[in-house]
C-alpha cells in the first residue's frame, strides 16, 4: 500500500469520513483518522483547529472541512496511514480522544440530527457538546502544528 498526499483544499474542500476517530499527539495537536467515502481510502487529517461535536464537522489547518459520518470506528488503511503519520511526523505518544471529545460517538448520528429529544438523547443527561466545545487551536498553534502541508491517505 502507498502513501500519497491528497488533493487539494481547491478541489476537494470536504471529505467526510466513516469508521473514524480523533488522535491526540503529545504535542496537543488533534487528527481525524479515517475512511474517506469519496476517495474510498484511509485518510489522516493535517491539525484540527476548530471541531463541532454536535454536528461532527471540523476545520483543519489547511482550511479543509471533515464531517463525521456514522459511529467512529476502525479502518485498516486509516490505521496504516495513521502509523506513517506517526513515524514521519516523529509523534512520540499518541492517545485516541473520541470518546472524551464526542459524548455521542456510539451513534449513527449526532444527537443534534437526531428527532429524540430529551435526557437520553445525550445519554443520561450528558450534555452534547464536548471539551472541543472551546477548541479552536488557531492562535495557540499557528504554523507549528501544521506538521505537514498536506493530509494523507493511502
């Protein structure tokens, strides 16, 4: 399998991705780790800078947008991707953050999509909007955390 920089921001503006997850590196800096339905290949995103639980979609450093299609999940060519991203970015630790981010991430569809309307539609009353709530990492990261110009797949 070979890896290869993705098109674009110009031509392909919007990826949304099945059987993802969000990757936190020990620096902070947050990907989207995925399968990309358009392209149907594994896709690692450059830096989140800012993310809306609610509706799933976030922006990256290259200005590209990600929406979060489906429960998160697991993709062999996401995770082969995601193993290149690692060594070729040197991230010495990684953890993946779904769950603490996404309260909803079990569901086919984020609870602001969804008609059930009430203290289950968040799970026991959770609330539905996460931690990344608050996140948007452009003043904070700048250019530093871009890491690599491009997103990758493979």
């Amino acid at each position: 399998m070979s890896i290869h920089a993705s098109s674009s921001v110009c031509d392909d503006p919007i990826v949304s991705l099945e059987s993802w997850s969000i990757r936190e590196s020990s620096t902070g800096a947050r990907h989207f780790v995925g399968f990309n339905l358009a392209e149907r290949d594994g896709r690692v995103s450059t830096a989140i800078i800012s993310f809306d639980a609610t509706t799933r979609t976030g922006v990256t450093a290259t200005g590209r947008r990600y929406v979060l299609v489906g429960r998160a999940g697991f993709d062999r060519d996401a995770e082969y991707v995601w193993q290149w991203a690692v060594r070729q970015w040197r991230i010495q630790k990684w953890s993946d953050v779904t769950a603490q981010l996404v309260p909803d991430w079990r569901r086919p569809l984020p609870v602001g999509q969804c008609d059930e309307v009430g203290p289950t539609a968040a799970g026991n009353g959770a609330s539905a909007v996460s931690d990344m709530a608050d996140f948007d990492r452009r003043d904070v990261w700048g250019t530093d955390f871009m890491e690599d110009a491009d997103d990758h797949a493979a």
